[in-house]
C-alpha cells in the first residue's frame, strides 16, 4: 500500500473496521476510545472513562513504569 493512501486513511476509521478489539487509555488506564468489538468483549456498560482495571478486574502496571518512556504502550 503506498504512503500516499496510508496518510489519507483516518487511523480511527482502520481500528474500527478492525474484528480485534481495540482501546486506548490515558496515562491513568481510563478508557479514551474504543472499537466496537472491544464493546463487544468489555459489555454494555458505559466503556468510556472506565479504567481497564475496573472493566477487566485486572492488576495494571504502577503508572511511572509505564510512562517512564517517551512513549509506551501496553497490550492486554
């Protein structure tokens, strides 16, 4: 695919398409967007503004871990 087409492309329009569930969260694992398969996955409550940990009853990284990086990321 040619960079020309990529830039045209909104990356927010791609994750949507996308069958895997995607979400990104602040620095504070609050949930900012999702796809709608993550609304899948995650349920019929409200989604936005809801940690992942209270979502997914999970134990998420100590915030200075991951934000000691000029960028991070984390895959759950």
């Amino acid at each position: 695919m040619s960079d020309d087409l990529l830039r045209r492309i909104n990356a927010a329009d791609l994750f949507e398409i996308q069958n895997t569930g995607i979400a990104l969260a602040d620095k504070n694992f609050k949930v900012t967007w999702f796809n709608k398969s993550f609304k899948k996955t995650a349920g019929t409550g409200r989604i936005k503004g809801i940690s992942l940990s209270s979502l997914f009853n999970i134990t998420l990284p100590n915030e200075n871990e991951v934000t000691s990086g000029s960028k991070s990321i984390v895959v759950l």
